[in-house]
C-alpha cells in the first residue's frame, strides 16, 4: 500500500508539506470526486472484507468505490499516513421514514484534531448529504459549502449533523419543485454521533450485517453516488439523478433519467469511472 499510488488513485498532485487543513481540505475534495460511495458488491454476489489492504486493492487497484465502512477507512489510513491526528468515530443515521435515529450505529466518520483544532471529515456519506469540506467541531455554527449549510450541534456529549434543505428544480415536471417551506422545516438531520474513538474492528459485525439483513437500505436498492465540481450524480437501481447545486439562488436543479440494464453498465463506465468485475443485478 503505497500513498503515492492512492494520490494518483484521487487525482491528486498539489504540494503538500504539512499535515494542514488546506491539505486536508484538498485531499477530502479529491477523495470524494474520484471515488463513489457504492454498493455494487453487494449487488453483484461479491462479498465486503472490512480489512485495509482489501478495501485498498478494491478502491486504489480495481478502480471501485464503497461504502462508508470502506472509503472512511481508506481515507483515515492515507491521513495517518501522512501524519494527521485522526481517529475513527461511529454514527447513528437519521431515518426520515421512522422520524428517528438508528438504534445502532450504521456509519463511520473521522475527527481530525489540527493545531489543537477539532474537525469532523466523512468521505462516505454520499448523495447531496455528503460534506464537501472539513466541518468545525463546534456547536451550533452554521458552515456553508457547496452542497448546502451544514451545522453541527452538540447536547450532553452527543453532537447532532444537520443541513439546511434547498429547494430543487425538476425541469421534466417542475410543478414538482420543492414548495416554499417554513424554516423548522427547512432542516434536514442526518446523523448523531459522540466522540469516543473507535477502531475498525468495532465496525466488523455491522459490515457483515448490512451484507445479509434485508431490511436495510444497502440490500434493497443498489447505489452509486460521485461528487463533481458543481453538484454530485447518483445511479439508484435504473434511476439516474443529476443535480446541480445552486442552479439559482436557494435551488438546486435536479435531473432525472430512467436507464435500461444496458444503459446502467455504460453509465457506470462513462459517469463513474467504474467496471465491474461481475453481473451487477440492479
């Protein structure tokens, strides 16, 4: 495992002297518009080692992406790597369905301690939820990036993710387009999490849950998501969304395109950067 090799996997050639936040900022930047957040394996009879050197040859070598459990872990390596203070924390997602947090945690996140700075940094959250920079630990401050204003707040030790919505512009059925909506509406939770560090190994019986439980999202639908430079694009079964963010002020314009099983390993292939080893059953 060779840092200059995950540099070249992320497209990432600017100088880089110290362990900063500019270099950490360029870095997560880099991460997340080369490699997606998917769950091809799963939907191609593949299993998911959580284990670095395959999570390394599996996203470095083949090209691929992953999940959370993967492409948090690789990024947590590559920044002790080059000598960031960094640890592994656990998050409980935000089920808007169940209008609640997971019972279990179900995701993996970073802090990285900079000049006796705390940030939080998720290169595996994926879709338009996915930070685009580094976020303060710090209660209660809004942080806008592209993807929208993100806020963290913290109670008794857990502290809470949240992005401030924006409506969305559907061109093909724009009476669709996100109502004007009041501001305790407006927001959008995504996880919670405290600050007890975590190692990998923790992560191991949920990795393999996910892989058979049915009810999870994972199972049910196959997912392929990538940042670009103006917005993120996600392959969701035959479903294909782009979005571009602040299309117009406070809008993000959302296209929509149903694809044949065809048009899916093209997509992959053309949008992604990614080919599959085996049949991907969407």
């Amino acid at each position: 495992m060779n840092i200059q090799e995950y540099f070249g996997r992320i497209s990432f050639n600017e100088p880089h002297k110290e362990a900063d936040l500019q270099t950490l900022t360029a870095i997560l930047e880099h991460h997340i518009q080369t490699i997606p957040f998917e769950n091809l394996s799963m939907h191609c009879g593949e299993a998911i080692e959580l284990d670095l050197q395959s999570t390394y040859d599996k996203i470095v070598r083949k090209k691929r992406g992953g999940w959370c459990l993967e492409t948090n872990h690789l990024l947590f390596w590559a920044l002790q790597e080059l000598g960031y203070d960094v640890c592994l924390l656990g998050a409980n997602s935000y089920e808007p369905a169940e209008k609640g947090y997971t019972a279990e945690i179900n995701h993996i996140l970073l802090k990285v301690v900079i000049k006796g700075d705390p940030y939080i940094v998720d290169a595996g959250f994926g879709g338009h939820y996915q930070m685009w920079q580094p976020l303060m630990l710090i209660s209660g401050k809004e942080q806008p990036q592209g993807p929208g204003i993100f806020r963290l707040m913290e109670d008794s030790g857990t502290w809470y993710l949240e992005k401030v919505k924006r409506k969305h512009y559907i061109p093909e059925h724009s009476h669709n387009a996100s109502p004007e909506t009041p501001e305790t509406e407006n927001i959008r939770k995504i996880h919670k999490f405290t600050l007890e560090p975590r190692h990998i190994d923790d992560f191991k019986e949920l990795n393999a849950h996910l892989q058979v439980a049915p009810d999870n999202i994972l199972q049910k639908k196959s997912i392929c998501s990538l940042q670009t430079t103006t917005g993120v694009l996600a392959l969701v079964g035959w479903t294909l969304t782009e979005m571009k963010y602040s299309y117009t002020e406070d809008m993000d314009l959302v296209i929509i395109t149903t694809l044949t099983d065809e048009e899916v390993e093209k997509t992959l292939k053309e949008k992604f950067n990614i080919v599959l080893e085996n049949k991907l059953v969407p």
